[in-house]
C-alpha cells in the first residue's frame, strides 16, 4: 500500500470536522511550495499585521513599509 493510499483510508475514518482542517492544511502546503504564491501570501500577512497594528504604532510602521517598498521586498 503507497503512502498515499494509507493517508487516504486515515482520512475516510476522521469526521468530517478533522477532514476540513486536512484539507486546509493541504492547500496551505500546496501553497507553501509554489513560490510565486507563497511570496505573495508572505507580503499579504506582512501587510495584514501592518494594518491590524496599534495606532501608537503608525509611525515606525509606516517607515518600516517605506523602507521595505525601497528595498523591493514589497511591492506598492
């Protein structure tokens, strides 16, 4: 039996709770290993953490993203 087969018939005796989190955890690796993708995802999370950030903290975040965007490591 392939390594494969054996993931699969452990998946057919999860409930459906558990099979929706194998599911995600799969696309989060397919996601991973595309590096166009992963790249992408990599500045969204930068951005969302930016975003969702404490006010008291614009100031030396916006310089961070300023910095970053001159740097090339972001994209505007």
């Amino acid at each position: 039996m392939s390594i494969k087969d054996t993931i699969v018939d452990k998946i057919y005796q999860m409930p459906e709770s558990l099979v929706m989190e194998v599911s995600d955890y799969i696309d989060f690796l397919l996601l991973k290993h595309d590096s166009i993708n992963w790249q992408s995802w990599i500045q969204f999370s930068d951005s969302l953490k930016i975003a969702e950030s404490d006010f008291s903290d614009y100031l030396p975040n916006l310089k961070d993203y300023e910095n970053r965007l001159a740097r090339g490591e972001i994209k505007w």
